[in-house]
C-alpha cells in the first residue's frame, strides 16, 4: 500500500539550536501513529512542518510522491487533505460554533452554504456540540472548544489529521471526552499523527509509537514494543514511570 506521506532527511534550526536533524519517516492509511517524548524533543515542530507551519531547512515531505517543498502549493488546499487540531483550539472568536465550522468549508473548497451547515451538524453531532451551534468559542469549555475544532477539521475531509497535544490546555476532568472522540476517530480508520503526553492513549489506539529524543526518532515501533520492551535507553527511562514491572 503506497504511504500518504514520506518524510526523507527532514531538517530544522531555530538561529543555532538544531530541532530537527534527519527525520525518516512515513505514514501509511489507517495509521494512528503517536508522537511521544520530553518537551523539546522536537514533535510538535515535525508536525508544523508536515502541515507547513514551519519550513524545513533540508530534506522532502512527499505527500503521495510528490514533494510538498517544491514549487507553488497551494497552502490552504493542502491543508483541507492534512488538516491539523491545536492544543490551543483556534477557533474564530468573532464566529458561533456553527460559523466556525462552516466557514473553511465555503472559502475554501467553494461548497454551498447548504452544503457546509449539513457537513458542520453531522460533524458537530458525531463530537457531542450539536446543542451548541449558536454558542460563541467564549462560552465554551476548553474541553468544548477541543471538540468542536476536530469537528471543524474533519468537516474538510482531511486524508490525514494532525494533532498537536490536543489535550495538554485541558483541565483533567475534560481530556477523557477529547480522548474518546480521537479514539472513535482512529477506529473508524482516519489516519492520525498524534503529538501527546497521554500514555495511555498511546498504548490503546496508536497502531505505531515514535519516540523523539533531541531532534532524532530514537526509536520507533508498536506500542507493544515500545511500552513492554522498550529498546533504547532513552526511551526506557523516559517511560519508566508508566511501564509496569
């Protein structure tokens, strides 16, 4: 099966410290594959550059073979196929949560307003927001708030959703109904880059775990083989705490 992305020698500094440094990796459909490791190590900048967030210094992203880095893209079509959830919501605050959900939809890949409600209400019902279709981002929770962006990114159809620590703003008590939307999701077959603190949820619903150490993947493997038998020392010591003896 081809891979949806290919990430081949990627490369990136801020001024002299080096983020990223010769990244490998690919991402094949239906893969839920979970980000993990310190603060720092790089992850959420791996996952800016896959959405073009950030320009890589060196090295290809290919999406389905063709090098996103090359040439004229068209920025806001790619991201409608690789769409991305942030750990701080971005929702539109001057929009109600219909709005929001709408307004990509008719921008951007030119649907009728007709069109766009009834994506944004079977979407906004799947999350559990559809009471709430004339609230505005203020009178949300944060755990509201994290529901209906992944509503809002699913109504463009991604091929691929990037989640970057999409529960790290929450307050404890709203991450598990985040969680089960993102694990419906990933059991429905939507391929996912997962950027998390959320061990647990890794272990349960990532098909593939990729820990990152200072800009390198250190390792990378099922969950079963980085949580039980986990080969870097790296990564045993920063699992230690989660790791049953």
């Amino acid at each position: 099966m081809e891979n949806i992305i290919e990430i081949r020698g990627l490369k990136k500094h801020f001024d002299k410290l080096e983020v990223l440094n010769d990244i490998q990796f690919s991402v094949a459909p239906g893969e839920v594959i979970c980000l993990i490791g310190a603060s720092g190590s790089g992850k959420s900048t791996l996952l800016r550059c896959v959405n073009l967030l950030e320009t890589p210094d060196a090295g290809e992203i290919l999406v389905h073979g063709q090098n996103i880095l090359q040439g004229r893209m068209d920025v806001n079509q790619y991201r409608t196929k690789v769409g991305m959830v942030f750990q701080s919501f971005n929702l539109f605050a001057n929009m109600d949560v219909l709005k929001n959900c709408m307004v990509g939809q008719t921008h951007v890949l030119h649907r009728s307003k007709e069109e766009a409600r009834e994506k944004a209400l079977y979407f906004l019902q799947k999350v559990g927001m559809k009471d709430f279709l004339l609230a505005s981002p203020a009178q949300l929770s944060g755990g509201q708030k994290q529901r209906v962006a992944i509503a809002r990114a699913l109504c463009m159809d991604p091929e691929v959703l990037l989640f970057d620590e999409p529960t790290s703003a929450l307050d404890p008590e709203m991450v598990g109904g985040v969680l089960e939307v993102m694990k419906d999701l990933a059991r429905e077959g939507l391929t996912m880059i997962v950027v998390t603190h959320e061990m647990g949820f890794a272990r349960e619903v990532s098909t593939r775990v990729v820990f990152m150490d200072k800009g390198v993947i250190a390792e990378e493997g099922s969950p079963e083989e980085i949580f039980q038998n986990p080969q870097n020392p790296r990564t045993r010591e920063f699992l230690s705490r989660y790791i049953q003896s």
